[in-house]
C-alpha cells in the first residue's frame, strides 16, 4: 500500500516551501501533509511532527529536508512511520545533537557540515533568536530559481530559536526502516561531501536531482515523482 507523506520543512523555512509538491503528489495519488513547525524549541518540533503524524495516519512516509532530518529522526520512531525520507539532509545518530553532527565527518573546510557562508549570514535578534539576512539566502539555498523566484523564497524566510538547533534524537529509526536520500547535485548549501557524509548507512533509495539545496522550489515535478517511489516501496525484511 502507498504510504501518505508528511513533509518536515528545514531551519528559517516553513510549511510554504512544499506548497509547490503537496498538489503534485495529490495529482499522483499519494496523500501529503506539510506541517508548520512553531520553531520555538526542538521538544515544539518534535510535537508538531508527531502531532502530523498522527493526523495521517498509517503507513507514513516522513520526510524531512536540511535541519528538518534531525527531526525525523526522533520522531521517525514512531510506529506508523514505515518508511524516512532525506532531501539534502542531516541524519542524526543516537544520542548526537544536530550541532555535534553537522561538525563531524567533513572536510575541515566545511565548517559545521555546511557552507560557511550561511553562519556569516545569520544574525541574532534582541529576542535570542536567529535569522537569516535574506541576499545571501537566495544564493544559497535557492541558485537555482529565477531572480524572482529566489527573492519570494528568501522573504518568507523567518527566525528560530536556539533551542531547534539542539535536538538530540534518542534513537536510529533509520537503521531498521527504508531510509532513502535524495543528493542535490547544485546544492550550494551542503556540499556533496556532506551529503553523502549524512547519508552512510542508509537503508533505502539513493537519488540525485540537478537541483539546488531548494529542489522542492525550483524542481518540485522531479521531486514529488521521487517521492512517489519513496512512498510505493516495501518495507524492510528485518531480521528478528
């Protein structure tokens, strides 16, 4: 049976960024749901994503992109996820917080995993938050939309607190559910090193998209029919 789809949005993002996949996997007969994490603090994310989960129904395919694969990892135990899906994503390990993941197993070069360029754009508020100036969040995330197209992105992009950087998950649901990972091969946020850092030891489907660290803005054709092959394969043979 297909599984219906919950799409986790990464850092600064929200649920507005998968507006362009929801309707194409619809038009192909699986089901999806974007919620709109609060951002708050990593336990609200988390909430929120069971609380979509649960919404669903089962079976579930989760999904999450960039810093939004953290929190499938934790909440990807739950037992009506039967499949994980990473688009240009971290993937956590037990016990390993997001920061303490995105500084291990890269090219020294890669500071935190990721192009240096996004910490020298981030700023923190009076509030303690943390945001993104918006110039240097479309060249990085989205290089490969249109000016315009960039330009909308970036301006809906929104602060997060902290508090969402350190999760750490308690579990590797990964390990024993299909868990596929999809490269973007332009991304200009993660490089390819990091991506296939992140991806070791995964248990399902390996795709690439010539797409930026956005693909769900600039290709979301290709993406969702990547995810309707997500969501069609069988589950794991687990040894007992």
């Amino acid at each position: 049976m297909t599984r219906s789809v919950v799409l986790v949005h990464g850092a600064f993002h929200g649920r507005w960024c998968w507006e362009r996949v929801v309707p194409r996997l619809s038009a192909l007969g699986v089901a999806a749901v974007a919620p709109e994490l609060p951002c708050t603090s990593w336990e609200d994310d988390v909430a929120c994503v069971r609380a979509a989960i649960a919404a669903a129904g089962g079976p579930v395919l989760l999904v999450g992109h960039s810093l939004g694969g953290g929190l499938v990892c934790e909440a990807g135990t739950d037992p009506a996820v039967t499949a994980l899906g990473f688009v240009s994503a971290l993937v956590v390990g037990p016990g390993e917080t997001i920061r303490e993941r995105l500084a291990a197993g890269v090219a020294e070069e890669l500071r935190d995993g990721s192009n240096p360029e996004i910490g020298a754009a981030m700023r923190v508020g009076e509030d303690g938050r943390i945001a993104l100036d918006p110039e240097a969040a479309a060249a990085i995330f989205f290089s490969d939309c249109t000016p315009e197209d960039a330009a909308l992105a970036a301006s809906r992009l929104r602060s997060i607190s902290p508090s969402s950087l350190g999760g750490r998950p308690g579990r590797a649901p990964w390990r024993d559910k299909p868990s596929n990972y999809l490269f973007c091969g332009e991304d200009q946020a993660l490089a390819d090193e990091a991506q296939e850092g992140y991806a070791a030891g995964l248990t399902g489907r390996r795709d690439r998209l010539t797409a930026s660290h956005s693909p769900f803005w600039s290709r979301p054709d290709a993406l969702a029919g990547v995810m309707v092959d997500w969501a069609a394969a069988p589950d794991l043979e687990v040894p007992e």
